[in-house]
C-alpha cells in the first residue's frame, strides 16, 4: 500500500521549492492581495487544467502538474492572509514567510490524515477530473462565502475550503505520478 504521508510530502516539497524561489524573485508582494484576487487567481489555474482535460489541442507548454503547484500555493498564500490580513505593502522576508506557509500545510496536512483516516482512501479510485471538478466547487463556494462577507449558517468557512484545494490538488499531483 503506497504510503500517503511520504507521498504528500513529495508534493509538498516541489511547491515549497517553487514558492521559496518566488519569493527570492518578487519578495511578498502576494501579501497585498485581497482573499478574492487570490480566489480568482486559483480559480484561473482550476479553469486551466479543466480544459486541459477536455481540450485535445494544448497551445500552451504547460501540463496540469504546474497548475495544481500553482494552486497548492496560491491557497496557503490565501489561509496566512485570511488570518494575517491584507497589507498594503511586502511585509514578510523569506524566513517568517516559508515558516508560516510550513504552518498552514502542516495543519493541512493533518486535516487530511484525519479525513483520510475517516474516508479510507476513497480519492486514491478518484479520477484526476473528478479532484479538479472538486476544487471548482470549492472554489464557487468560496466566491459564494466571499459575497456572504463571510458570514455562512452550517457551513465550514472560507478556510476548510482552502485546505479542502490543497488536498484535492495534493491527491491529484500523486495520481499524476509527481510523488
């Protein structure tokens, strides 16, 4: 049986790579965007790989693996703002900002062993389609709770989402074969 927590931290560690080097290259201007510029950034890359899905022809070099790193990223960028707040300028150096994107997919990460744990598995028969129709969804719930201004009656918050699409793509890098 493959072994899930290795394999997340694969993953993890080719996103944390890429995000470490963008930082050195453009710093934390991340910071100054607003939770619904990121949702709309991480809804671009979802609506990518869709139609990289259902498109025979590709224009563009880039395969779905990108994407997903792209969305592992932009939503733990999204949680330390959601709980930080917005600036109005860079505010983080790359030491504090790498230890508070480790803190927010470490509590991902937990969160998915518990629910991996309850769920047995289940996404390991899930096409990857299926994973990046799931993070659509969450991504229009997302949008949904934004214009809420945050506010749901039973629902989770804009955070279990968040951590919901790391998980999703996570899961859909390892079915790719990135881990």
């Amino acid at each position: 049986m493959p072994d899930t927590s290795a394999q997340y931290d694969a993953v993890i560690t080719q996103c944390r790579d890429l995000f470490i080097k963008k930082m050195k290259d453009y710093g934390s201007a991340w910071r100054i965007l607003r939770l619904p510029s990121l949702t709309d950034q991480i809804f671009i890359k979802a609506q990518r790989i869709r139609g990289l899905q259902q498109n025979e022809v590709q224009k563009v070099d880039e395969g779905q693996q990108s994407e997903f790193i792209g969305i592992i990223n932009y939503c733990a960028m999204a949680l330390v703002n959601l709980e930080r707040g917005v600036v109005e300028q860079p505010d983080m150096q790359l030491e504090e900002a790498t230890r508070v994107y480790d803190e927010k997919i470490k509590l991902t990460k937990q969160l998915m062993m518990d629910k991996n744990h309850d769920y047995g598995e289940a996404w390991r028969d899930m096409r990857v389609s299926s994973l990046t129709d799931l993070i659509l969804q969450k991504l229009l719930r997302v949008k949904q709770i934004e214009d809420n201004k945050g506010k749901t009656l039973v629902s989770e918050g804009i955070d279990a989402n968040y951590q919901d699409m790391i998980n999703y793509a996570v899961f859909a890098m390892i079915h790719l074969g990135d881990a």
